[in-house]
C-alpha cells in the first residue's frame, strides 16, 4: 500500500512539474513590451507571482500581436508571430508594400539604431563576458542609403498565396515572397517596398497578371507541380541596371510565349535591362540554380558589374556580392582602417581567411600596398574566380590559394611565423570552435574578425582570449536598415605584445 501510495504521489507530482503556463501550438494574443538581440519582441506574463518571458521575432515593443507557441520552458517560451492585432504608438506611417523581411519598416530609423545597438551590447556583455562593453565600442555605422538598397531579391510564384498580415490561406496564382515561417504560401507583392529596385516592384503585379491570362501556374511547394517558379533580380547601382533570372518548371513550356516575354521586359525596361535569363528546373528544392536543367539567355548579358572603393566586380545571379553597396563600403572602410592601424617596419604579410571571390583580399592589396597580401578558400571554383577577378582590377600577382585553414601552413611553410595580420569574415553560422582553433594556430598578431551575426562572434571572445587574444575596439555596422541584422568589425591583437 506505502509504495502503491508512493507511486501516486511520484505520478502527480511529475504531472504538476509539467505543466506549463503555454503549450506547443497554442495561439494566444500578447502584448510586446521590450526587445532582445536578433529583433526578437519580449512579452512579460505573470505566473503564480513569477514573471514569465515570451520572445516573439518581428515585432516592436508597444504592438499586441497574435502568435502561435513553438518551443515552451518553464520560465519561457518562443513564438511565431501570425498577426499584428494593434500597432505600437512608436510606428510611423509609410506608403510602402509591407513584404516579410522589412518587419520595423514602420519603426523610425532613430529607435532602429537604439535598440540594435542596445541589444548587440548586451550581448558582448552576456555571452562574450565583456562587463565595460561600451570601452570597447568604437562606433555604430548606419546605411548611406535607408531605402531601396538592395542589389538583389528573389520573388516566389506561388499556386496558394495568403494576403499581407493575414493568416488564412487562399488557392490562387500568386507573386511576391514566401509568408515567413511557412514555405507554402506567398504572400502577394502590390507594389514597390521601399527595399529594393521601385520600378521593378512596381512591375510584378503586371507580369504576374501577364501569365495568369496565358492560363499558367504557379509552383505548389507540396505538390511540386506548377509552370513559374521564381524571379530572381540583380540590380547594379553603378550602372543602373537589372540582371533576371526567370525560373520555371518545364511543364507548360509548350504555351510559353517567349517572345512575348522578352517583349514584356524590353517595354518595361528599355536600356535598364541588363540582361535576361530562363531557367528550367525541375528539382524539388526552391533555389534558382537548377542541379539538372538548362539556362538560356533571352536578352543582354550573364552579368552586370559593380564597383566597390573603385574597384570593378562581374555579378551573375548566384555569385555572391554584398546585398547593400553602399553600406559594404564602410563595412570594408572600417576593416581597413583596423589593418592599417599597425605600421610594422618590415613588408607585413596579410591573409585574408574564407576569401570567397576575393573581394576583401583585392581591398587590402590596394590598402596596404607594401603589404604581401594572400587569399585562402577551401572552395576551388571560388578561388579561380577571384583570380579572374584580381586579374581584371590589375592585380596580376595577387595571391590566393585553395586550402583548408588547418592545413595551410604544412602546404605553405614560408609563411610561417611570418602572418602580421588576418582577416576573417565568415559565413552566418559563424567559425566552428575546431576551425577558430586552427585560425589561431596560424599565429598572426592581429586579427581583423568582421562577422554578419555579432552572436557567434561575442562566443569567440572567450577562445581567442584563452589563446591570448585580446579585444581591442569594435564597430557595429547597419546593412540592413528595416530588419533584425546588424553587423561588427572586431579587433584582436595578441595580448603578449
């Protein structure tokens, strides 16, 4: 009987310990009172007298928002947002499209800054255990451009669209962008954004009623059925042109009226369109470069071109180039300046780590002219083109190898003990411990460490200073006005100068 007792008593106990204020998948109303790092939206619920956090991505402290619960803890929880119910008495007013990835939009660029740079320090203070932040923080950089500063986007068709700020889903031919949170729907575009190219936008209602009338589909994500795909646009700033790149299944070509459609596009655009592209891809996957399938160009050229600090970079559809120009160059600026910052006597050499296309790499040999400058990717096809690229802009000796960080002093001994600075700027995901160590095995004085997700990089604090690097100052760069992003430029010297 005494342990038949206990049991009951073990069962209800468990049972209390269980349950939560919330549960996964419920839909609740909350009002937003704070904001964290990432853009992420804190309501504060009371619970048997103990204060209860939800964070919901996308919304502005002042908003009551309808979410639905993802992930539920015993003193928090997160969710998505499904709708704004009220907004915030801190939201202006605009007359843009409101599109999924411009959430603060609404939010004037001075509160923008505010809690960006609030949030990002918070951080360095939390994670990378810098209680004096602020006498590390050098300087927050804004945008040079807070409206249409993009040079790319891609727009999905879709065969169930959901309108903007709603939640029900509708069957119907649609274009515009994928409902965030969901892969399915998409959420029609009416007009221009405010982030990217106006005319452009202005135009996607009309060629989404062009192929409506000539009876084609659009993509079912689950079914995997439909005619039109994707759109995806290059835009360049410098010569004031757009590169497209039509995507489509190959299930209705045989109505697809390509002249008309190469029509369409030289009456929008006239001498702005830089070039025009179809590709049919038949894969499952949502991504304009097909694994199987063919491209061909209906109009222009493969490539338009930009200029960074004077320097000129060929741009396709998937090469990857810095989505706001203007603000990369300050990005970029301030790296330079970091680099430059030590003056040592003898030629330095400078490696620029994860060098992509080489863009960081071709900035730095023209900074640091005296310098030996050397690019190191693991990618082969990226290495050959940044050689092509160096190449183009006149730097016939810069160069760049194809090597793993780990393993590039062993293929590479002459430059051991001999690397005066390097520069990293990896991808979102940030450096993998294992890798950060290997970086720091190759033994360079300074490190330059620009990052696009400032968490990953306040994590790296604490190993660079156990192999005994030390912060130096740092700057938060905004390339992204209108979302969550926020960039930062660090800099590192080894403590034991």
């Amino acid at each position: 009987m005494i342990a038949i007792a206990a049991r009951k008593l073990g069962i209800f106990a468990r049972s209390m310990a269980s349950k939560k204020l919330y549960h996964r998948g419920q839909i609740c109303s909350l009002r937003i009172t704070d904001m964290a790092f990432e853009g992420k939206g804190i309501a504060k619920v009371e619970n048997e007298g103990k204060r209860y956090v939800v964070f919901i991505p996308n919304t502005i402290p002042g908003q009551l928002v309808e979410c639905r619960m993802v992930k539920v803890k015993n003193s928090y929880a997160e969710a998505k947002l499904i709708r704004i119910v009220e907004h915030s008495e801190l939201e202006v007013p605009h007359n843009y499209a409101p599109i999924p990835g411009a959430p603060y939009l609404s939010l004037p660029i001075e509160k923008q800054r505010e809690y960006k740079q609030s949030t990002t320090l918070e951080l360095y203070r939390r994670i990378g255990k810098l209680e004096d932040v602020e006498s590390y923080f050098e300087e927050y950089l804004e945008s040079p451009r807070l409206l249409h500063y993009r040079n790319k986007m891609e727009y999905s068709f879709g065969s169930v669209y959901v309108e903007p700020g709603e939640a029900e889903f509708k069957d119907g031919f649609a274009l515009g962008f994928k409902k965030r949170g969901q892969w399915l729907a998409v959420e029609p575009l009416s007009g221009d954004s405010g982030m990217f190219d106006a005319q452009l936008e202005n135009f996607l209602p009309k060629l989404s009623r062009w192929f409506e009338e000539r009876g084609h589909s659009g993509w079912h994500g689950k079914k995997h059925s439909g005619f039109c795909r994707m759109l995806a646009v290059r835009k360049s700033f410098r010569d004031d042109q757009l590169l497209l790149n039509f995507v489509s299944s190959s299930s209705e070509l045989e109505k697809f009226d390509r002249e008309a459609f190469i029509q369409l596009f030289e009456d929008e655009f006239g001498k702005r369109l830089g070039g025009l592209i179809h590709t049919i891809n038949d894969d499952i996957g949502d991504r304009p470069k097909a694994s199987e399938g063919e491209r061909n160009l209906l109009a222009g050229k493969e490539a338009v071109e930009e200029y960074i600090h004077g320097l000129r970079f060929e741009i396709s559809v998937e090469s990857f180039f810095q989505t706001n120009p203007a603000s990369a160059e300050l990005l970029y600026q301030k790296a330079l300046d970091y680099v430059k910052e030590d003056k040592p006597d003898s030629k330095p050499v400078i490696l620029d780590l994860f060098a992509g296309t080489g863009t960081i790499t071709q900035l730095l040999a023209q900074a640091v002219p005296s310098a030996e400058v050397i690019g190191v990717e693991i990618v082969p096809e990226a290495v050959e083109d940044a050689k092509r690229s160096a190449e183009a802009n006149g730097f016939k000796d810069l160069k760049f190898f194809a090597a793993d960080v780990g393993k590039f002093l062993l293929e590479h001994p002459q430059y051991q003990n001999r690397i005066h600075t390097l520069t990293l700027d990896p991808p979102r995901a940030g450096i993998a411990p294992k890798t950060l160590r290997k970086v720091i095995r190759l033994g360079a004085e300074r490190i330059v460490y620009i990052s696009c997700n400032p968490a990953t990089q306040a994590r790296d604090l604490q190993i660079l200073a156990e192999f005994g690097y030390g912060l130096k100052k740092f700057s938060l760069v905004d390339q992204f006005p209108h979302t969550a992003h926020i960039e930062s430029v660090a800099l590192f010297e080894k403590i034991s100068r």
